[in-house]
C-alpha cells in the first residue's frame, strides 16, 4: 500500500494504518533510541512513547516523499531518547576546556553495522549521545551544545573520548582475536 495512503488513514485515525506504520518502521526506530539509551527494555518504552507522540501529533506531519516519514520518526526517537535520559538523569558530562588532537584514522571501517551498533551501545551515556549526534545526525557542536544544554567544548570532549573509547575497545577486540568484518 502506498504511504501516502497510510499517512492519511493515519490522521484518520484508523488503527489497521497506524499498525501497518508502526510495524513498517518499528524496527529502525528501535535501532535509534538504542543508539542513545543502551538498553533494550527502556529503548523500546522510548520508542513506544515517540510513535504514540508520532500518531497524537500526525495531522501536523506533511508527507514529502520517499524517506520523509522515516526522516520525522527518527527526529522524534531522538527527542524522546533525549527527554529519557534527562529525566533519569543519566547524561553526565566532563566540562574539559582543552585543545583537542584530531583521530588519526578511523578504525569503524573494519567493523559490521551490528558489531559498531554493540560498541557504541557501550559507550557510557555522555559519549553515547554526543556520538550520535555529532557523527549519526550530522549535528555541529555548537547545536549539540545548543540542544543538551553544555558547553560547546563539552561536546568536543565528549566526542574525542567516545572516539578513543571506541578505538581501545576496536584494539582490545583485535588483540582477542574477534574478526572485525
């Protein structure tokens, strides 16, 4: 069925097409509020409430084209991870006012969607969200600074040790003789 037609029988409320969207992209949202929150319990509780503020607020969505609903769902997973993780209080950050070395090469290469999926899951909280932002939905740090409310040099901080984490984490893999691709 056309999304199009979905999308409209959405905003008419009709429940056949609010299921027929939601299985359609249940499984890629799910995937986002994992990203940010790192558990499966609380990321699915993230998303349940990000399509029931999808379907609440859909006479506001305009349908542009392929990939427009998938574009608008995951702003919201985003948001409603965001919301989660303040309410419970679980994004600390570091304030660092320092110069910052650029990674030399970027080791994710080598590794499979879903292994880089399990790696960034284990990042702790601050670097999770900020690695997400900056590196999955193209941020700037000044708007991650913007949107979390810390320093722009926070968000720099946090970048840099979620890029290093991630790279010990990449070695210590490699060093166990685990395959990267």
């Amino acid at each position: 069925m056309e999304a199009t037609t979905i999308i409209q029988e959405c905003k008419n409320n009709q429940p056949w097409a609010q299921k027929a969207l939601f299985e359609s992209f249940a499984p890629v949202m799910m995937n986002v509020c994992r990203r940010y929150i790192g558990n499966h319990h609380d990321s699915e509780e993230v998303m349940l409430s990000g399509f029931m503020q999808f379907f609440e607020k859909i006479k506001l969505f305009e349908y542009r084209g392929e990939g427009s609903i998938q574009a608008y769902l995951g702003r919201i997973m985003v948001n409603q991870s965001l919301m989660f993780l303040r309410k419970h209080q679980t994004m600390i950050y570091e304030d660092l006012q320092e110069n910052f070395i650029s990674e030399s090469q970027d080791a994710l290469d080598e590794l499979s969607a879903q292994e880089i999926m399990r790696l960034i899951t284990a990042l702790p909280t601050g670097y999770r969200v900020v690695f997400n932002l900056f590196v999955i939905e193209g941020l700037t740090h000044q708007q991650i600074a913007e949107l979390l409310q810390i320093k722009e040099g926070t968000s720099k901080s946090q970048l840099s040790k979620a890029r290093r984490l991630l790279q010990q984490m990449i070695t210590k893999m490699e060093n166990h003789g685990i395959q990267t691709k």
